[in-house]
C-alpha cells in the first residue's frame, strides 16, 4: 500500500482559495489504480484530471528451505532417485503461487 498525491501544483490564476480532493483517497494497493483530481474555487469553479497510480511489490518473498537430506543410492546406482516436498514461502503483499525447484523432487542425484 502506498499513499500519494497525485497533484501537481494545482492553482486558481485569479488567486481564489481552492480546494483538492483526489478520489479513491489511497492509501493505493499494489499495481494499477485510476486516480480522479477536483480542484474547487471559493466560487465553485472546478477542473479535474486523472492519472494513474502504479505501486509496485519490490520486497522479495520470503522462503523456509528444506532440512538437508541424505538418501543411500538406489540398488546398482551410483545415486539415487529422491523424493521430497517443497519448500513453503510467503509475501507481504501477494500470494506465492509458483514454487519451483531445480533439480526438481523425483530426480536422480548422482
């Protein structure tokens, strides 16, 4: 989440005293939100613009790794197959839906 404005100095040329609000408020969530400014004057003039608002995740995930494993070689092999479950790992902002690993679980290790 992340709060900001998006004006950009806004002013009245006559000078009147104006008034800004920005809709949705924010705080803004990770990736895209359309942003709406209105400036008001002390006469009820207005103007509006938009922008959008990117917020982008830039904390890594973080992830638990598995306990070393040791496994004898499979019969007649020199290595074995080895079977393990993945590792679990979390984000502050979004789901991990992807774990991979490289060798994968089920592979043959020499």
């Amino acid at each position: 989440m992340a709060q900001v404005s998006i004006d950009n100095g806004s002013f009245d040329p006559d000078g009147d005293e104006i008034g800004i609000t920005q809709f949705p408020p924010g705080p803004y969530p990770v990736g895209v939100t359309l942003v709406h400014l209105n400036v008001i004057d002390t006469r009820g003039l207005t103007a509006t613009c938009m922008a959008s608002v990117t917020v982008l995740d830039v904390t890594p995930p973080t992830v638990l790794c598995l306990a070393d494993i040791t496994h004898n070689s499979d019969l007649n092999q020199c290595g074995a197959v080895v079977t393990f479950p993945l590792p679990s790992a979390s984000d502050l902002c979004s789901p991990v839906t992807n774990i991979t690993c490289t060798p994968a679980s089920g592979s043959f290790f020499p």
